[in-house]
C-alpha cells in the first residue's frame, strides 16, 4: 500500500469521529475525481481516442459491398434485343487488400500510439487536476484563517478605540491618540472586507473544482515521501512524468505518420471478386416469336494493381508535412521536459522556502505576542504610547497571517512536487470511493471489433452542475487554529485620570 494511500486512508477514517460535516481532503478528492467536467470530458476524449485504432486496422480488412438497380427505357430503339423496355440488376464485390505500402501497418502503429499518450495524458490531467483540488482546499483554509484573524483584530482595536476615547475625556491621552486608533480601526475593517472577498471567491472556486460547496475542512494529512534534494526529484519527474511521457508518445506516433506518407508513392495490390446478376423483366426482344434469355449471372475473380506515376507532388508533400510534424513533436517533448524540471525544481524550492517561513513565522508569533503583552503592561505604567500599542497589534497580525499563508503554501508546493513527480494521481490516492476509471478496458473492448453496426447511445452528463449551490459568504464555520488564536487583549484594567501611574 502506498504511503500517500494510507495517509488519505487514515484521514478519510478519522474524519467519521470528528465533527458532523466535517469535510476531508480526501473527500474533496474524490468528488471531483468522480464529477469534475475537466476529468470527465477528458475520458470521453480518450474513448474517441481509442476508435481510431479499430478506423485505422478497417482500413487492411476486406470490404464487401453490394449494389442494384432498376431501370425503365422510356424511349428505345425499335430493336428490341438491343434495348429493352426495363431492366433490374444486382451486384456484390468483395476486395480483400493485400498490399498497401505500409500504409495500413503504419497507420495502425500510430493510433496505437496516441492510444497510449492518450492514457498518460489522461494521468497528468487526474494530477493536475488534484492539484487544483488540493490548492483549492488550502485556499479556503488559509482564507477562513485569515478572515477570523481579521475579525479578531478588529474588535481588538474596537476595545483600543473604545479605551482611548475614554482616556482623552479625562485628560489621560490626546485627540491625536484617538485618531490613531480611528485610523488603524478603519485601514482593518478594510483590510476585512478584503479577507471576506478573498474568502467568497475561494470556496467558488472550491465549488467550481470539487462541485459541492465547502463545509467545515479538516487539516490535510502531511505528505509522505517528499524528496531531499532537487536532483532526486527531477530525476524522478523525468523518468514518471506524465505530461512528459504522453509528449514522447505523441512523438513516436509521428514516425508511423511519415511511414504512411510514404506508402501513397507505392503500389497497392488487392484481390477482387464480384458477382452479377440482371434481369429485364421479359422486355428484351418483346414481341417476337424468338426465344431470349431474360436474366442471368455473371462472377469475377481477379487482381487489381494500382502504381501512381504522377500525382502532382502531392505524395512529396504529404512527406515533408509529416516529417514537420514530427519535428514539431520532437521539440514539444523538449518544452514538455523544461516544463517538469521547472516545475519540480520551483516546486521544491518553494516547499523548502515555505517550511523555514513556517518556523520563523511560529517563532515570530510567540515573539510579537510576548511583545504586545509588554507593550501593553508597559503602557499601563506610561511608557508606551497607543500608537506602539497599535503597531505591535498589527505585527502580531501580520505575523500569524504570514504563518497560515506559510502552511497553504507548503502543501500546496508539496503536492505539485509529487505531481511533478508522477506520484499524485488516482492510483496512489486510494480514492476507494468505487472503482477507479480504467482506460485500457475501454481500449481492450472497442480495438478489435469489425462489426459495422452498434453504439454506445447517447451520452449521459456525468459531471455535476453547480448552478444550484447557494452563493458562498464570508462566513467563518470552523475553529481557528489555537496557535492562531491568541486574544490580543489581555484585558488589563486601563488607568485614567491621576490614577495613572505615569502620574506618580
């Protein structure tokens, strides 16, 4: 078992003792893996993919036909022999290709490769598309985290604004005093109004990629198997890439195209056979005494042999359009690998960068904390002003808002790292909501079929709508974190008057 599966795993199990609608990441999973329109369409895409495997083998079996017709002279001869008044026919001819240049092999050989490109790129759309789910469920974690913070901070100034207008009525502080926490009071209220925005617009885009409307989030398991250095995780990324292997499918599937190219500049040999049968309905040498034959049947067998001389140098193009297009192919794959070594290698980087934000952002919290509450002891004996108040709030803020946005984006830089390394997709999950989409049992029912009749019917929608879900608010429905949740104030009894100890 995968360690990625057994963390899901756990955390999916854990989540039935925790609060009622508690959500997991591993929920969140594997609704979109089952609803999303991105993973959806995309499998459709691979099943047309596969027919064109079936379309191109069509193209080396033999074809059988048939044809007939009737016909009426209404004006003819007077030789009746030669024109008959009427006339009903029938044929059947059978072709059975035998050689078609290549053509047929090579044309096979390249829908079965983009068969298999298909397949890897239907890998690293589950991956990307779970990143997205992964992003987007930090984003509402870190956005709630923030808009509580915010909250909390602003009814902290609301008690400081509160406190200092008492204070300037009795003479203890200045109305400058009192401007500076209007000031601060009104910058957070807008700072607020920005969080709750921020907060709206990610559980939409929650919506939008899981399908559901966000409940109550539980912290994400940590991810396992992280690499150590930046070589081991380009190294892997190159080697299990999907992005990377699909390109590199795409690129030999180009090969098998100039091959075909060329098979239109050679012969094509093909057994015929045919048969025919007509009837002229007793109208041919009507009216005389003489007896005729009125119908009968006639058969072929044969050869055919086709050799272009001159097509008009369209052959020569045709080849050197797919020789292009395989160049084209070729430098995607290079794109393509640039792409993952930068994605693994920034992945990484930013992964590494956001756990030592964390640390100094925990230690950053438990330092302005300290510091407020010094401040603030301070200012109850007169040697700190409001404004240091103010200002030590506001780095406490900053600080915890720096940590969570630090723990978002840890993960979130984690998990893009796996992907990189194509080691985020459904298979090393667990998503054991049912069972997993299998493209190669698509693949393995439709390649060898040569019946000429059935479907599969019209399609259903599978993925769901969220044109019903109600408009996301700024709500704030889960707990937040106690690291975080630190009262900025410590509800010491404020001095006014000529009580004041800076008085005495």
């Amino acid at each position: 078992m995968r360690p990625l599966f057994r963390l899901l795993l756990l955390a999916g199990v854990a989540s039935l003792a925790g609060p009622a609608g508690a959500d997991t990441l591993r929920d969140a999973l594997l609704r979109a893996y089952q609803t999303n329109p991105t993973i959806t369409g995309a499998r459709a895409a691979q099943r047309a993919t596969d027919e064109t495997v079936p379309i191109a083998r069509a193209a080396g079996l033999p074809s059988l036909s048939s044809s007939g017709g009737y016909t009426e002279n209404v004006l003819s001869s007077s030789n009746s022999f030669a024109s008959p008044a009427r006339e009903a026919n029938a044929s059947t001819n059978l072709v059975v290709p035998l050689y078609r240049g290549g053509a047929v092999r090579g044309s096979v050989r390249a829908a079965e490769t983009r068969v298999a490109a298909g397949q890897a790129s239907l890998r690293s759309t589950e991956a990307t598309l779970f990143t997205n789910v992964v992003a987007a469920y930090l984003d509402v974690i870190r956005d709630e985290a923030i808009v509580a913070l915010n909250q909390q901070n602003v009814r902290v100034l609301e008690v400081n604004l509160r406190a200092s207008r008492d204070r300037f009525q009795v003479g203890d502080l200045t109305r400058t005093d009192v401007a500076q926490s209007e000031a601060r009071l009104s910058i957070a209220r807008s700072q607020l109004q920005s969080a709750e925005a921020q907060l709206i617009s990610s559980r939409e885009f929650y919506i939008r990629i899981v399908g559901t409307e966000p409940g109550v989030l539980d912290e994400p398991p940590p991810l396992p198997n992280l690499p150590v250095t930046t070589e081991v995780a380009v190294q892997t990324a190159l080697a299990d890439n999907p992005a990377l292997i699909a390109a590199a499918r795409q690129r030999d599937a180009t090969r098998y195209d100039v091959t075909v190219a060329r098979s239109a500049r050679l012969p094509q040999v093909s057994a015929v056979a045919g048969g025919n049968y007509y009837n002229y309905l007793g109208s041919l040498g009507a009216g005389t005494s003489t007896s005729v034959g009125q119908s009968g049947t006639a058969a072929t067998l044969g050869l055919s042999l086709s050799l272009p001389l001159f097509q008009g140098g369209r052959p020569a193009a045709q080849v050197r359009r797919a020789e292009a297009l395989q160049g084209q192919a070729t430098e995607a794959v290079t794109e393509t690998e640039r792409a993952v070594v930068a994605q693994a290698r920034s992945s990484f980087a930013v992964y590494r960068s956001s756990v030592e934000v964390i640390q100094s952002s925990e230690q950053a919290v438990a330092a302005n904390r300290l510091s407020l509450e010094g401040v603030r002891a301070e200012n109850s004996v007169g040697t700190r002003t409001i404004l240091d108040i103010l200002n030590a709030e506001q780095e406490l803020l900053n600080s915890q808002v720096t940590l969570v946005s630090a723990r978002r984006d840890a993960y979130v830089a984690g998990f893009s790292l796996l992907a990189a390394m194509g080691r985020a997709e459904a298979r090393d999950l667990g998503l054991d909501g049912g069972p997993l989409y299998d493209p190669f049992a698509n693949y393995n029912r439709v390649r060898h079929r040569i019946s000429d009749f059935g479907s599969d019917g019209e399609p259903a929608p599978v993925a769901t709508r969220t044109a019903d879900t109600p408009p996301q608010t700024a709500v704030v429905r889960r707990p937040l974190d106690p690291a975080l949740d630190t009262p900025v104030d410590t509800n010491r009894p404020l001095t006014t008057g000529s009580a004041a100890p800076s008085r005495h």
